[in-house]
C-alpha cells in the first residue's frame, strides 16, 4: 500500500483505541510530556457491549489519579450507588453479597464518553477518530500504521484495540483459546418487575452453569440485562447464545419478571477475552493494554477497571524508556511483575473458583458465599 503519510510527523506514541485503556494510555502520555496520537475506528460517544457496572479498580485509580473525576463519576449517579448483589443459586437461594466501596452502573456509550473528555481536556493529546488500523510494518526504529486511507509514524506503539485489537493480532500473534474466552450478549429493558436500582442480580440457573444471567439497573427504570457462558462449553454444548438467552429470561425464575418489560435495545453480543491465561502483553516497540491483553476477570467479567490500569502503567514504562533510559527489557518485566501482581494472579485463582461453579451439585447457598469470601466480598445469606 502507498498512501501519503497525514503529515510528516514522528510521534513518540501512538494509541490504537480510545476505550477505557486506550483513553488511560493516553492521559499518562500527556502527563509524561509524550508526544502522543490517540486513535480509533469510530467517533465518540461511541456503543460498547458490556454489562455496565464500573468495578471498584475504576474508582480505586480515579481515586489516586483524580479525585474531582471519581467524585464526579459518583456524583451523577449519587441516587444510584450499587452497593450489593444478589445472586440466585440453582437451588432457589439469594445469596447478598456486599462491598463497602462506593460504585456505580454507567452505560458505557456514557461512561467511555465522559472519561475520553475528561483526558483530552489537556488539549495535550492529537486524535483521530475515524482511523481504523488495518496494517502495521516497522519503519526504521518504529511504526507506520495504515488505516484505508491515511498512515501514521509513530515510535512506540500501544495496543488497546479490544477484544480483537489489531496490534495483539498481527504482532504478539494473539488467538482465540475458548477454554479461556466468554461468549456473552446483552439488551436494555425497562419495566422489570422488582427491579432495585441499587442492587445488581445475578442468576445462576440449572441448565447454563457455568454461565449465568445478569440484570444490572441503570437510571431511570433502565437495566442491562445479559447472559454469558465459557466459549469452551458453548461450543461442546452447540449453544446458540441469543436463543438460550430467551430460554433463560422465560424460565420459572425469572419469567413473571419480564412479562411487562419493554426491550430498548437489539440484543448484541462481543467476546471477553479472560485473564486466566497471560498472553504476550508487549514486544519489542509495543505495549497491549485492557482486553487486548486479555484483562477481564473470568469469575464477574470485570474489565474496564483492569484496562484503566494497564493503559496507565504501560505508558509509563514506555515513558520510562524514551525518557529515563531505561532498558526496554526491564521496562517490559515490570510492566508484566505489575500486572501480574494486581490482576492476572486473580485472575487465575477466579478461574480455578469457576471450575468449582462448574459442578453445579456445589453451586449452592453453601459454596457461594465461601467462594465469594475468598474473591474479598462480605456476604449474606438468604437475604431478601
Ligand atoms: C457482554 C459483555 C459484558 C461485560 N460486562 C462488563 C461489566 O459489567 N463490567 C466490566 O468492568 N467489564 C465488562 N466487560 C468487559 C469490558 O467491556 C472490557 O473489559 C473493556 O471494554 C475493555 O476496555 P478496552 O479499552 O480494552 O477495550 P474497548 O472498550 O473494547 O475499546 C477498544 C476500542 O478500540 C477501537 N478499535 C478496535 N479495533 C480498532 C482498529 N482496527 N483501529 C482503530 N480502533 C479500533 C474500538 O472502536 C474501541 O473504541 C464486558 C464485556 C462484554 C463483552
């Protein structure tokens, strides 16, 4: 391909994707002085299939970072602070499990939206938002990114293009492993019967374990309402998702709750790729940040917290290099003994809960709360 480079610029980072890791990655470049190009395939606000609860690592890093902004992210849904979930066992049980962090559910077309404005607001940062990545070739000591119709030179390179982000695909040569991947979908409802909007439902019904249902409220009467399962088990079991959702929202359990309830939205469905397995998250000029390098907790799904960390922490090893002098090598053993630390660790022992969850016969109002106990929640049983 011979396209003309938009200018002749070099920069020092480019950022493929401005979702949660990618707009973190990007407020580190601006504060480290980078110069740095955000980009992404698509404007914003932008949809994102996600489940919509904002884990408490957002908050925990908004917290160290900027205060005003957690304050602020708090503060807009302050009438909505989810501060439990109940879970429904196989056998009938309501198990209550609670948290003493503040925390919130935001439709990520919202949240991904306010958090992009919030970083760009040093006016630091150059972006392109209608560029999507389709080729990357080294160029002397760096990238030339080519998107259809424009191309990019840039030093270092940061990978936080999702699920399927390109720079995980064509350099550290990432692939599917299902027995390590969630299929999942979701819809918006509104009218659901004994919706409490500041108690997230999980139900765990007898026929998907280990998969389970979530209803997760939003403002105004809204709720995200999902289903998820191991790819693994979809595929041994010949699942077809969107068709076991139905299933699921016309069972015993959850039928009479959705007989008056309007659907908002088309059901949609995206990959969640788990941390239980650490794929190769840098090489050499690049970094792979949030579910690009397959940060989600298989035990709740969780992710954005977990991108929200990784885009920060990769841009200041990278910053550490270009600035500092520091040893590439060293850079990218810190990057991995800090993710390792904070996440994928858990990650690992999540997965190793879920195996349990698995034998269904010991998903009950017994293993729950010890399995909840051991991932840091207090629990209640048989509450409500
Ligand atoms: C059904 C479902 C439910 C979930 N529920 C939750 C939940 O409740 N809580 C939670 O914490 N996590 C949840 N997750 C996980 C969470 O959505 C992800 O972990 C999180 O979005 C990761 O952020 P990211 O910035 O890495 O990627 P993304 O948010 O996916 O952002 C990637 C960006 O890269 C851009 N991009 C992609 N390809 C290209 C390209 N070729 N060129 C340029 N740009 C590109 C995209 O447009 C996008 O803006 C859920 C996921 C799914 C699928």
């Amino acid at each position: 391909m011979v396209l003309n480079p938009s200018s002749s610029e070099v920069y020092d980072l480019a950022i493929v994707g401005a979702g949660p890791a990618g707009a973190m990655a990007a407020y580190a470049a601006a504060k480290r002085g980078l110069k740095v190009i955000l980009l992404d395939a698509k404007e914003f606000p932008r949809d994102k299939v996600c489940g919509d609860a904002i884990p408490y690592e957002t908050y925990k890093l908004l917290q160290r970072l900027e205060p005003e902004w957690e304050k602020e992210l708090l503060l807009h849904s302050s009438n909505q602070l989810i501060r439990r979930a109940r879970i429904h066992t196989p056998n009938g049980k309501n198990i209550t499990v609670q948290w003493s962090l503040k925390a919130v559910n935001s439709a990520r077309y919202d949240f991904d939206h306010w958090l992009l404005q919030k970083v760009l607001q040093s006016n630091l940062i150059e972006t392109n938002f209608n560029f999507r990545l389709k080729e990357i070739e080294k160029e002397g000591n760096g990238w030339l990114l080519s998107s259809s119709s424009d191309q990019i030179k840039s030093k270092w390179l940061v990978g936080a293009g999702g699920a399927h982000c390109p720079v995980a695909r064509q350099l550290s040569n990432k692939r599917t492993d299902r027995t390590h991947h969630c299929g999942a979908l979701r819809a918006y409802f509104e009218n659901i019967a004994g919706l409490n909007p500041i108690v997230n439902e999980v139900y765990v019904l007898k026929e998907f374990v280990p998969g389970y249902l979530w209803i997760f409220p939003l403002p105004n009467g809204c709720a995200n309402v999902g289903f998820g399962m191991l790819s693994s088990e979809i595929v041994k079991r010949e699942i077809d998702l969107k068709q076991a959702f139905e299933k699921a929202l016309a069972s015993k359990e959850l039928k009479s709750r959705f007989q008056n309830a309007t659907r908002k939205s088309k059901v949609m469905g995206f990959d969640l790729p788990l941390g239980s397995k650490t794929p190769i998250i840098s090489g050499e000029g690049y970094y792979l940040a949030g579910d690009a390098a397959s940060l989600i907790d298989p035990l709740d799904g969780h992710g954005i917290g977990a991108a929200m960390w990784s885009g920060y922490e990769a841009v200041q090893r990278i910053a550490d290099v270009l600035l500092d002098g520091k040893s590439e090598s060293r850079a990218a053993r810190e990057y991995y003994k800090e993710l390792d630390g904070r996440f994928y660790k858990k990650f690992r022992l999540h997965r190793k809960m879920l195996y349990f969850s698995s034998l269904s016969f010991l998903l009950n109002a017994i293993s729950i709360p010890y399995l909840m106990r051991i991932a840091g929640f207090n629990t209640v049983s048989d509450t409500e």
